[in-house]
C-alpha cells in the first residue's frame, strides 16, 4: 500500500472503533498522506455497528470505499467482521478480532447464546480470505495488563502493512488514547506490531461444548452513580442497587457472561470476565505462536 489505499475499521458501539480510526488517520498523515475519513455512528449505543472508511494516498478526493474495494478491513469484533468481508478487495488482507459480543436481541436464550452465533472457523475464513490475520485481541491485552487495549493490538498488526515510520505509530497511539493508558496501548501495540501470529489456514476443528464456568462480575462502587441501567437491562436480573444506590451482583451465579452491563454502563464502573473457552485459549496460543 505504498502509493495509497483504503481502510475499513468496523466493530460494536463501545468498542472505540472511531478513535481507533482517528489514531490511523494521524498516523497516515504524519507519514506524509493525504487522508479522507468517514464514519457512521449514529447507533453510537453500545452494541450498535460502528464502521469508519478511510481512505489515503497523494490525493484523495473521496473517503467512502464501495464494496470490494477495501485494502484491509479491520475488525474490532468477529461477528462485524463478517458483515464486512464483502468490501475487502481480492488479495486483501482482513485483520479481526476473534472476540464475539453477541446483540442485546439477539438471542432467546442468552445461556447459548455461542451456538447461534457465527463460529471463529478459521479454515472457512482461509478459503475466503488467504491474507486473514486472526488474534483474540482482547485476551492479549489482558494479559498485559488491561484487556480495553485490545484495539492497539490489531493496529500493530495493520501497521506492518503500511509505509508509516514506527514512530509516527507510536507517536499517534500515545496521542490518541486516555493517558492514563498510554503505556499499555504502546505495549499492545508492539506485541501485535512485532508477534507471529498464525496463518489462518493452521484451524482445527474446534473441542466439544463444555459446561460454561460462571464468569466474574467485578463492579467499582466508585465510579458507580447509581443510574440503574445495568440492573434494568441485565436480561439474567442478576443486579440490583443497594441502600447506597450502587450497583451489586445479587445473583452472581446467574451471569452468563454476556457483557451487556459491563457495554451499556455509561462509567465503566463493571467489567465482567468470562473464563476463557477452548476455543479462546487455542486463539491465544495461535496468537503467541
Ligand atoms: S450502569 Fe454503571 S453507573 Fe449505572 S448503576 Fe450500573 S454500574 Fe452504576
Ligand atoms: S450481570 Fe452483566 S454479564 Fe452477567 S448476565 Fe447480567 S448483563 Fe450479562
């Protein structure tokens, strides 16, 4: 992509799809590109889509990409980066998340809510996409130290695509993320930057269903206001607010790790951690190859 090209970043409301296309556009700008961007977050709830064309070069008249155009999307979320793989152009190259982060409606029953979701089949997306970069992002950050840094993750990764001094990478990552985070995000960045990860075509069929363990709810009652969202849309009534009006786990064993508290509380007061499935714990191994 030395001459120009476009980018399509795409994930759910919450996810900072929007920063992260901000990051790359300062990026490709301090590397001397023209830049046009745009992005549609009028569904900016969490949950909602989110996706960001970006489009640079000498001179760029447009931002929109049309379908099959895209030099690479980048996918903060699996189910999104299915919806689309259709803007990626032949021999492009698709870097996604394995994360999935299942709709508010999506499922009747919200327990197995995994069986009617689209599966990581790493051998499928190979045969579609040969250039398919897989990593579970979010696992990867975590275990340097904060699993919200999952997106410079795959921004490393995109950035050995294009001709973008590491500096100026950096540089935009430091600028464009909370500072308080700033350390984390660089070492995310370099992990995915400089880690092997494994060529999509090396899939194997997944291990059998396995009894779900029950995730943790951790909740700061510091930040919490007590405004009450996450006690009325969790779908388990696994919450509830105390006399304090904070948010607590009253019926812990309940969660089934769907995450929609921790998305839709507008103070980051909950996080919510699923213990990793088979299929989790293989992607991290992938990932560190
Ligand atoms: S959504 Fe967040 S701020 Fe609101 S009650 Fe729940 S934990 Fe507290
Ligand atoms: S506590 Fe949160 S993660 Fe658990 S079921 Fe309720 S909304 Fe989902």
């Amino acid at each position: 992509m030395a001459e120009g090209g476009g980018l399509l970043l795409v994930g759910v409301g919450g996810q900072g799809v929007i920063m992260a296309s901000g990051l790359v556009a300062s990026a490709l700008i301090a590397g001397g590109y023209d830049v046009k961007q745009s992005e549609v977050h009028g569904m900016a709830q969490r949950g909602g889509v989110v996706f960001s064309h970006l489009r640079f070069g000498p001179e760029v008249a447009s931002p929109l990409l049309s379908p099959g155009s895209a030099d690479a999307v980048v996918a903060f979320e699996w189910g999104e980066a299915l919806r689309w793989l259709s803007y990626l152009r032949p021999g492009g190259t698709l870097v996604a998340s394995v994360e999935r982060i299942v709709p508010p409606a999506s499922c009747a029953d919200r327990r197995t809510w995994d069986l009617g979701y689209p599966a990581v089949d790493r051998g499928a997306i190979a045969a579609w996409v040969p250039d398919a970069r897989l990593v579970d992002a979010r696992a990867v950050a975590g275990s340097l130290g904060n699993a919200r840094a999952a997106n410079s993750v795959l921004l490393g990764i995109l950035s050995t695509m294009l001709e973008v001094p590491e500096e100026a990478w950096e540089a935009a990552v430091a600028a464009g993320v909370p500072p308080r985070t700033v350390d984390v995000n660089l070492r995310a960045f370099r992990v995915g930057r400089t880690g092997g990860l494994a060529p999509a075509g090396t899939w194997s069929p997944p291990a059998p269903p396995v009894p779900r363990p029950v995730p943790s709810i951790e909740i700061t009652p510091a930040w919490c206001k007590g405004c009450d969202v996450c006690v009325r849309f969790c779908p388990e009534r696994c919450l509830a607010l105390d006399g304090d009006l904070k948010a607590v786990a009253v019926q812990p064993s309940l969660c089934t790790g769907c995450r929609l508290c921790e998305l839709l509380c507008p103070d980051f007061a909950i996080e919510i951690t699923r213990p990793a499935l088979p299929e989790d714990r293989a992607a991290e191994v992938a990932t560190r190859g």
